[in-house]
C-alpha cells in the first residue's frame, strides 16, 4: 500500500473532516479543523493519501508564546487523525515527522503538544520544556518541542487558546 503525503488543498476539506471524525469518533475535532481554517490560524495542514483516498491528516495552528519581554513563535498540533483502520501503520508517525519539517522550513521555533505523553516525546516533545509556560492544560500531557534549539532557555510566558479550541 502505497502512501503520498502533500498538502492539503481546497478539494480535500470535507474528506479532512471525516478522518477526523472517524479517527476520533466524534465530529469535534473535524470542527476544530475547520474553524482554525476558517479563522486565519491554520499554518501548516498536511495529508497522507492512499489510493486516492484521504486517510490522515495534521494540523498545526499558531499558538504564539507571550512572554513579558517578548512573543515567541509558536504552534499548536491538533489535530492529527488517522483513519481507524490505517491506524498502526506509521502514518500518523510519518505526518507528524512531516509535518514538523515543514513547521522548521516556515520559521516556526516551538510547537506546543496536549497529546498521549507516550507517543509525542519520540519526536522530542517534552512536559518538562512546557512546565514554564502557562495555560489551561499543566499536566505530562501539555508538551513543548523546540524548532530552534534553547530558544525556551529560561522562559516564562503563556499560551491562550484561540476560541475554536473551546467552541467545539
């Protein structure tokens, strides 16, 4: 099974929204999805592709940093889906690697994770580089990932949430 990986284009939209549906069992995510889009925020959406079918996708939106000398660039992964009966295939694990390049080939310098604490750190996210930076979210599951090596070296800031995250 032969599995291409592109950016998403404007034909894709409905089919996004039913992986993530699908992946998650519920239709929240796929309306995240879509209101990030719709609202500006989406920086990087990327697809797997298998036969012509859509069957994962990632996100990534901008989650700025603010701190009180500064604003360090940085986004949010959330979602990433893939179809159930893709799952366990590497996938999700290639759209995240993917991803990321992309994320570091656009500027971004840190991507921000509310994700499975065994899955995220094997591409480096850490709780630990998170725990300086506030949010609603402070437990192993709140990860941070530096683009740009110690670019987070003694920083406090925080994150707020756009409104899409909490009107789904």
């Amino acid at each position: 099974m032969a599995i291409h990986y592109r950016e998403e284009t404007a034909d894709d939209l409905r089919a996004i929204h039913q992986v993530n549906t699908a992946a998650f069992g519920l239709p929240a995510e796929g309306n995240l999805v879509d209101l990030l889009r719709n609202d500006g925020l989406a920086v990087v959406s990327y697809v797997a592709v298998s036969n012509h079918a859509l069957v994962g996708h990632i996100l990534f939106s901008e989650l700025p940093i603010e701190t009180k000398q500064t604003t360090i660039p940085a986004v949010a992964l959330a979602p990433m889906a893939v179809l159930p009966q893709f799952q366990r295939q590497g996938i999700g694990t290639e759209l995240v690697r993917r991803g990321l390049d992309i994320c570091r080939e656009r500027g971004q310098q840190v991507v921000i994770v509310l994700g499975h604490p065994a899955y995220y750190p094997r591409f480096g996210f850490s709780s630990e580089l998170a725990k300086r930076i506030s949010s609603p979210f402070s437990d192993e599951a709140f990860m941070a990932l530096e683009l740009v090596a110690g670019v987070l070296d003694n920083v406090q800031g925080q994150v707020t949430y756009p409104p899409p995250f909490f009107s789904v």
